[in-house]
C-alpha cells in the first residue's frame, strides 16, 4: 500500500522531520535524495555520490545513515549529511 504524505516546505529544511518522514517507510518506497556533494566511498558497502545525483529506493538504516540505489543500478550505504530530499 502506498502512502501519501502532505508537508510544508519548512519541513523539508528541517532534517528531523525528513528523517522521520523516511523512517516510516520500508526499502522501495520510492522515496529519492539528491546528493548535497561529492562522497567517496571507504569501501564496497558503501555508495559513492555525486553533487547533484539522485539516489532511488532510499531506505534510512540510522540517523546518520541510509542505503539507497544509484543510477548505475548499484545498491549501498552513504551519509544522510550529504543528501536531502528530492521530491518525485
């Protein structure tokens, strides 16, 4: 079942409320973010960014943390400091 959700632009400043917002939904949701900057991957669990991407089936593992899938189909954690929320 999908789920609709109405929010403010001031919400989608505040990293607290997108936090929870992605909380409450499962790995394919069909939630994205959009990369902030350029992240280098430490190792193969990871998932390098660039400024600018966007990263699909976004699924927050931490509140430092989230796994998500890039355009090269390739599927890994990366830094919620380096993203934010791109609307669909």
């Amino acid at each position: 079942m999908t789920q609709a959700y109405t929010f403010s632009t001031f919400a989608l400043k505040s990293r607290y409320i997108c936090t929870v917002l992605l909380k409450c939904c499962t790995g394919g949701c069909g939630f994205k973010k959009r990369a902030l900057r350029d992240y280098t991957a430490p190792d193969e669990s990871c998932l390098s960014l660039t400024e600018g991407e966007i990263i699909t089936n976004v699924s927050v593992i931490d509140d430092d943390w989230a796994e998500g899938q890039n355009f090269n189909d390739r599927t890994g954690r990366f830094p919620l400091s380096h993203s934010e929320v791109s609307l669909p």
